[in-house]
C-alpha cells in the first residue's frame, strides 16, 4: 500500500491508515514518513508566519491568491522534508528509539570504588567511555559464547555477565594489560589475593581513602583467554557466602544489579543504577542483532 504525500497527513485520514499499516510491516520505514511529515509541517506553519510578518496586504488579494500561496508554501515544504541531515533525520531517530527499535545511548562506565575484600578485591569500573552503538554491539557479540557457558555452569545469566564486562572495562576499551601491553583477559577488574596461584598483571589504579582518589599500583588476576576470565568471575560469584544473596535472585536484573552492591562488590553508590542500565542496554542490542 502506498503512502499518500506526506503534507497531506495532518488532514487525510486515510495516510493516517496507510502509516499505521506500515508500522507493522515496516516499523522504520513509517518512523521516517512519520518524521517527513512533521517536518513538512513545520516548514508549512515556519512559512506561513514568514510571510504574514513580511508581506502587506495589497488590493488584488483575495481568498484565490491566498489558496495559490498556500498550495506553493506546501509544495515547497514538501520538497524540503526528508533531505539528507535535516530535522526528520534528528525526528525519525527520536521516533526508533521510542519505538524500541534503536536502543538508548550506551550508559557511561564512570569508576566506582574497589571493595576492600581480605581474599579477592574487585577493581573500580573503568573511567568514562562513551563509544558508538556498533562497538558495544560487537563487545556483546564477541563475549556471547563465553558468558553462557559460564551460564550453564553457575546458573548466572548471561547478559548480567556481559553487562557487568562492559562496565568494568567501559565497553572493552580500558582492559587491564600486562606491561608489554598484551592483554590480561581480566574483564571484571578482579584483584590477585592471597589464595590466587595464577599469572598476575601489575597495573596502576584507583583507590579511595578517606573518601579521596589515590592512584596506587595493584597485582590483578591474569587469564589465558576471555572464557577463563567469565568463568573464573562466575565461580567466584556463586561460591562465596558474600554473594549468595545475588546468586539466588539472579534472574532479575535490577535484583542481581543491587544485590552486588549491598553485597560490597563496589562502594559507588549509584553502582546499581549503572549496572542496570548496562544490561538494558545490553539486552536491547542482542534484540536488534536476533
């Protein structure tokens, strides 16, 4: 079914239809008509207040003059909608979102702070990063794998796995290093205890005391791979004591997210917020990759 022109949607019912017919078949595209002509609209109504602040009335106008003028204020505002990087790109962008079919922007990884464990010490999240959709899309798919067999051996789920990833290491861009700069596979920021017995990875961060920052420099857990990295997480997470309020209302998000900050994993006090963000975040864009 076609679309009747877009400055004809305020009036005609009938391409109300036709839009509402192909949000179901074509969500995206109806959000791109949809802001077409809200922006043809405005344009309209933009030129129509143009010309009644800068054209006097003369003597030859009349009802006829004034419905010519108003056909051509249409048709150029027709022509104008939808042009590349104008106001219905900015509209129909806002439209998906709203829509559920673009997920919201990828929520900042700030540094929270580290949990002053005895045996094993979580590291702070990683500074600030703001990246692209398809980075974070790529982030999730890349660690998808490893987080559900990790899953099938704790019962911890997947995406709060991931989640938790990408705000530790602000979406893979601040992983901890070795000093030659090969990777430490170490994507949950834990730190190497007492009790650890495997290879370690020295690297300079965040500690607060007293409330304020000091950089320090702290032994981590290195790993051989990613998939060590998440099991070695979820093994930790389901057999501590310290955790096991988290493990048994894992299957909500918002519980898991809060249950680790009662528990001490990080001092920030808006560490459940974030972490629950992320993993909206993170579930909106293995939707849009399904």
């Amino acid at each position: 079914m076609a679309l009747a022109p877009s400055n004809t949607l305020s009036a005609d019912v009938r391409s109300l239809d036709a839009l509402r017919f192909k949000a179901g078949a074509d969500p995206k595209g109806a959000a791109r008509e949809a802001a077409k002509a809200f922006e043809s609209l405005f344009m309209q109504e933009l030129m129509k207040s143009m010309r009644a602040s800068t054209m006097a009335t003369g003597m030859f106008d009349n009802e006829g003059s004034k419905l010519g003028v108003d056909m051509l204020d249409n048709q150029l505002a027709t022509r104008m909608a939808g042009l590349p990087g104008g106001l219905s790109d900015i509209i129909a962008k806002q439209l998906e979102r709203q829509m559920g079919l673009t997920p919201g922007p990828i929520p900042r990884a700030e540094k929270a702070n580290p949990t002053p464990a005895p045996l094993q010490s979580v590291a702070q999240p990683a500074p600030e990063v703001r990246l692209p959709q398809t980075a974070a899309a790529t982030f999730v798919q890349h660690h998808t794998q490893a987080a559900k067999a990790a899953q099938q051996k704790t019962g911890i789920p997947a995406e709060f796995m991931i989640s938790q990833a990408a705000l530790e290491t602000g979406w893979g861009r601040k992983e901890i290093r070795h000093a030659d700069g090969s990777p430490a596979f170490n994507l949950f920021g834990i730190k190497a205890g007492g009790n650890w017995k495997g290879p370690t990875a020295e690297v300079w961060t965040t500690e607060y005391v007293d409330g304020k920052p000091q950089r320090v420099k702290a032994q981590f857990r290195a790993y051989g791979s990613y998939e060590e990295s998440f099991a070695d997480y979820a093994r930790l997470i389901k057999d501590s004591p310290r955790y096991a309020q988290v493990v048994a209302r894992g299957q909500d998000a918002t519980a898991f997210a809060q249950g680790l900050q009662r528990a001490g994993y990080a001092t920030d006090p808006a560490y459940a917020d974030k972490l629950s963000r992320v993993i909206n975040t993170t579930l909106r864009l293995q939707r849009a990759v399904a």
